[in-house]
C-alpha cells in the first residue's frame, strides 16, 4: 500500500509534529510537511527477503517551497534530489477537479517515483465541525505507475541496487482532506498540558484512531476522536456496492504489540499495536474483524503512527477480508 500527505501547515503541536525534523529558525507557522510511505518487499543476495518501509518526511519552508493557487486545487511542495542535489524537484503534487485528479508523490532518499490519476466515487465524512474542523475522505480508483529507479534488489537491507524497475496498475484508495484551524491562546494551554505530562507520563487526554479498510464488495472505516473526557467522534460508514451502513459505538481491543524504533531513534523506542480486534454496529448488524499489522509502523512524531494491516471477520453474518490502513494518535 502506498501512502502520501501533502500538508500546507503543520497542527502546530508538540508531540505530534515532529520538531526535530523542523529546519534550524523555521517556525512551526511557516513549515509544509511531505510525507511518503511505500513499504516495498526486497530480496536479499540469500534469497531472503526484507520488508523496507521506505518512509520520507520533510518540514520545508513555504516560502519558496509551497506552490499552490486559490482559483482551483493545484497545490505542490518542492525540494532537493538526495543523490545529485537538483533542487525544485516536486515532493508532492496534487491537482484537479472532482472527480478527477492528478498525484505525484516522491520519495527522494530511495528515489521512488509514484505517478496516480485518480476518480472518485463516493465521500465519507469523519468530522464536521464548522469553522473549526473538517475531515474526509473521498473512495475511488487509483491508475498508477512507479518507478524504482535504484530497482527492489538489495545488496544489504539499506542500498538496492541500481537497477530500474517500473511497475503499473489499478487499486482501490482514497483521497482525504483535512483543514483544522487553532484556537486562540491554545499554544498556551497546550504547553500547559504537555508540563503536566512531563510530571505524570501516563498522563494522555488525547486519542485519534482512523482506520480504513477494503475488502470484496466493501469498503468504509471508522474514526474515534477525544480529547480531555470530551469524545468527539466514535463512528463511521461502510460501502457495500452501492448501499452506504453507518458505523456506530466502536470499540478497538489491543492484544499484541511491539517494541518499535521511534522516529529514526530520535525519541525512546515505543510499543505499538500489531493485533487488535475491532466490533462496532452497523444498520443492517455487527460489524467484527481481526487485524494485524503486515509492515514495520511509520512513527511520523513520537506519538503518532501510520500503519498497515490485513483483516478478516464477519458484518451482518457475512465473511469478510481485506487490507487496510490506519493512523493512531495518543498523547
């Protein structure tokens, strides 16, 4: 699964965004962030193989590297290429007009090109709150066409081999926006927040989870949204072929985790879900699955994870499987 953000400005949160990754004397209020998650399986010289998450994240100034126009989407974020520092090279560019759209994702530590046309089909909304918060995702048809342009062989697990490789093919995906805007003096309460949490470290008010699935005829998701006792969201919506089933009272148990490096080891390493169950309702009945994780979790910041899965269970009596992605935010 490939997975790509485009973010005109950051949330503006310690703990979520990653400052570390921050350019010296850039402020949070002036940064775009690229984000680009291609888990790729590679071979080994042994025969064996290795599953290399391919994450690339840049913070990037919006001036000059933000390219974007108010008469239509057309939006772009430019940057360097690692290997032979060209500079103005897209990272990540979106345009188009509903229900056809252009994406260009690069990754340029491993020099991975993804070319998409996309059309959409149909729009899920997670969170509406006028003014303040909107969020939601669009499902439909991806044409795409990579380019590994050092190839998926490797001689050691960090180095493939120069060797190109082109790939082409549809797949089912989305396309999501979000636009938040801050709360006057929330910095300030927020600092707050975080030196109580330097006090008591279990100490986390907040938790996002979004997670999408598709499967055989189906595909939807949920979001769980809360924040200091106050639950904003816990719900969603399922596409059978053509009917649409609201997803309501979810609940998420966690069974299995593991011990992941954090952010490149620039925070302690943190446990993460690899099993979990998942049970909610739906209009027509219950909606159950199992998942597990199937590749190594992006740690975007130290609380925040993106993450890939494959399911099975039952909705209404009926078998269901698939693949699917998330992301987990507690802090």
């Amino acid at each position: 699964m490939i997975r790509g953000s485009l973010m005109t400005g950051l949330y503006g949160l310690e703990g979520v965004d990653n400052y570390e990754r921050l350019i010296e004397r850039l402020s949070s209020d002036d940064a775009v962030e690229h984000l680009c998650l291609i888990p790729t399986v590679s071979q080994l010289p042994n025969g064996e193989t290795v599953v290399l998450d391919n994450l690339s994240q840049y913070y990037l100034p919006k001036q000059p590297d933000l390219v974007m126009s108010d008469a239509k989407l057309d939006v772009k974020i430019i940057g360097s290429r690692v290997a032979d520092e060209v500079t103005n090279v897209p990272y990540n560019h979106i345009y188009g007009v509903w229900p056809n759209y252009q994406i260009f994702l690069l990754n340029p530590e491993s020099e991975i090109e993804v070319e998409m046309l996309y059309r959409g089909r149909r729009i899920l909304w997670w969170l509406d709150i006028p003014g303040r918060h909107t969020h939601f995702s669009t499902f439909g048809t991806f044409q795409v066409t990579m380019r590994y342009m050092r190839g998926v062989n490797v001689t050691d697990i960090y180095r493939p081999l120069e060797r190109p490789e082109e790939l082409r093919f549809e797949a089912r995906g989305t396309l999501e926006h979000v636009s938040a805007a801050r709360p006057a003096g929330f910095r300030h309460v927020w600092r707050r927040v975080l030196g109580i949490g330097n006090w008591i470290p279990g100490f986390k008010p907040v938790r996002y989870h979004n997670e999408v699935i598709f499967g055989d005829g189906i595909e939807g998701g949920f979001l769980f949204a809360r924040a200091f006792g106050l639950q904003f969201k816990n719900g969603g919506g399922l596409f059978v072929s053509d009917a649409y089933q609201e997803i309501k009272r979810v609940t998420v148990r966690h069974s299995e985790a593991d011990l992941v490096d954090n952010c490149g080891s620039i925070g302690e390493p943190t446990r993460v879900w690899s099993k979990w169950q998942v049970d909610a309702l739906t209009d027509s009945g219950p909606l159950s699955y199992m998942a597990e994780r199937t590749h190594p979790p992006a740690m975007v910041s130290a609380n925040d994870n993106q993450y890939h899965f494959r399911f099975q269970g039952t909705w209404a009596g009926q078998t269901i499987a698939g693949r699917g992605y998330g992301e987990h935010i507690h802090f």
